[in-house]
C-alpha cells in the first residue's frame, strides 16, 4: 500500500514458484486498504475491497465471471457469489454475507469505482512483466462500465499465472522430488539450510496446488519421508516419521515443515536469515552453498522470459485509504 492511500498491489513476481503467494499477499492489502463512504442514509460505512479480490479468486476457474451484460447490482448477494465459488473459505463466506448488506454492494456507481481502482491496481503490477500483454489485450475488451471489471481482470491474471504454471507441472514436480535426495547426498548441512531445503520443498507444493495439480502436495511429502527415513541424522528420521504419523500413513507438506520445527529447532546460534527461509517468502540469495545450488538448479529448470489457501481474514488492522470521493 502507497503512502499516499491508493491501492496498490506489489509487482507481480517473474519467478513462477512465487506466483501462489503473490495471490495470498495481495488479498490481505485488499482487505487492509480500507474506504469510508456515506450510505443513502447519509452515514459512514468502512469498506474494503476484499470482496472485490475474491470475487475473481475464489471463482470457479472453469467459469468466468456473470458477464458485463448481466450484471445487476441487485443480484449481487454473498449467496449468489458463493453459489459461483466453489473455493470459498468460511470466513470468507462470513465476510461476504457482512459485506453485501453495505453500500458498495448496493449502489452500482460506488461499486464499479471501486471495481475501476481495482482494475488499475492490477494493471500497474503486471506493468513490464511477460504477461502484461496478454493481459493488456483483455484489458482492451473490457468495457469502462463493466461492473465487474477489477474482479474479471484479476481472474483473467489469475489464469494465466495458472495455466503457465501447468505448462512447468512436471518440471516443479522434479525439482521438488530431487530436494530429499540432496539432503541425502550431503548429511551434514546446518540446521537453517535443512529449514530452507524444506521451505522451497513447500514452495513447489503450492505451485503445483495453484497450477491445479491436486495430488502433488501428497506425491512430493510422500517422496520427502520415505527417502529421508534413510538419513543419518536421528533428528531428521524422527521429523519425518512424526510427519508421516501426524497424517496417518499420508503426509502433508505442511506437516513435515510443523515437524522438521519440532525435531530440527532453531537457536540463537544458527543463520540470522534463517527466518526468511522458513517464511519461504524471500527467494535465498545466490552463493555457493548447497542451498543456492538447489534453488539456482530449481530456477534453472523454470523458464523465464526477460522482462491458495490461507484466509486473509486472520487479523491486522485495516489501513484507511482516501475516501471514494478523493479517488474520484
């Protein structure tokens, strides 16, 4: 978010493995970007743009958005968004259900100029990346009146950061099946690279989860835990043997990350950065440490051109942007 109060989302990622959490952290500033707006009844309401946000993210993907020529401001009720998706969390149900009795759900001019702050937002992110032009050339047939337009240009970036990590599925599946076996090959790494080994382990699992591929979380924690039931090291047998405990017989990725924190704590002592990697937010810096030859093989494997899910409704106090009147 500017200083300034407009919404602004960060720039959309070049590295694929990235794309999934670029979605995550974009629906909170959504929803922390704030509005105060007077009803019909002359009285402030406080808004967010959230809805907004899950309306193109949470839809069906095998469906688009109720076209501009159907839009009508007074179908546009929670129940008839959660009818359309399917992905919905129940807190974003509960938030849905808040929203529609507010006035951007009930005035069509307050709605479509949240709906055009929006669309810019996402246009300015996309600004220089391989699949702004893709995107632009939708942007061009959608019309300045479209009720939805912000909603449906985001669920058009949506599919296609998606459909480009489909294309990669088999290349991430790889890259996330050779990470056992490089802590196999070296026994003796520190304890922060076994956390950022397991960290991009986990970054893989939500590409594979975003690009659509259901079973690959299982596919990669179940390869994780039977190679590394042969390492050395007793700590990282026990953490994996707790993971494969913990979901009976079928690990979770998340599950192994809970456990290699029991069994493989951090110190004091260890990495200084190490937080980064646990996070897996940050991308780790190139070097020479089998780390860096991981993830620099990894990236290697991921084509570049030049140049879900968690609910964001888990706390933070919104941040107020300038009122509808000022943005307009």
């Amino acid at each position: 978010m500017s200083s300034d109060g407009k919404l602004v989302f960060d720039p959309f990622p070049t590295e694929p493995l990235e794309f999934s959490n670029w979605f995550e952290n974009q629906s909170r500033k959504s929803n922390e970007c704030t509005l105060k707006i007077k009803n019909a009844a002359d009285k402030t309401e406080t808004v967010s743009y959230l809805s907004m946000f899950l309306l193109a993210w949470r839809w069906n993907p095998k469906t688009e958005i109720w076209s501009a020529a159907d839009a009508d401001i007074g179908l546009l009720k929670a129940e008839a968004i959660i009818k359309e998706a399917p992905l919905l969390m129940d807190g974003e149900k509960r938030f849905l259900h808040e929203d529609e009795s507010l006035f951007h759900f009930n005035d069509a001019r307050t709605h479509r100029q949240m709906q055009i702050t929006l669309r810019a937002a996402v246009l300015r992110a996309v600004e220089g990346h391989r699949l702004s032009g893709d995107l632009t050339v939708f942007d061009k047939s959608i019309g300045m009146h479209d009720l939805y337009q912000g909603s449906r240009l985001l669920q058009r970036l949506l599919e296609l950061a998606s459909t480009s990590m489909r294309r990669m599925k088999v290349t991430i599946i790889s890259a996330g099946l050779r990470l056992a076996d490089e802590l196999i090959d070296n026994p003796d790494l520190p304890k922060p690279e076994i956390h950022a080994v397991v960290a991009r382990l986990a970054k893989c699992a939500d590409a594979l989860a975003f690009a659509g591929y259901v079973t690959g979380d299982h596919e990669l924690a179940s390869h994780f835990v039977d190679v590394l039931k042969a390492h050395p090291r007793p700590n990282v047998v026990a953490a994996v043997n707790a993971a494969e405990v913990d979901g009976e017989g079928e690990p979770t990725v998340a599950q192994i990350r809970m456990a290699v924190l029991k069994h493989i704590p951090l110190s004091a002592d260890d990495h200084p950065d190490v937080q980064a990697h646990v996070s897996h937010v940050a991308p780790p810096p190139t070097g020479t440490t089998l780390l860096d030859r991981t993830c620099a093989a990894l990236l290697s494997m991921l084509p570049h051109k030049p140049q879900q899910p968690s609910s964001v409704l888990d706390g933070g106090a919104p941040k107020v942007c300038r009122t509808l009147e000022e943005q307009q």
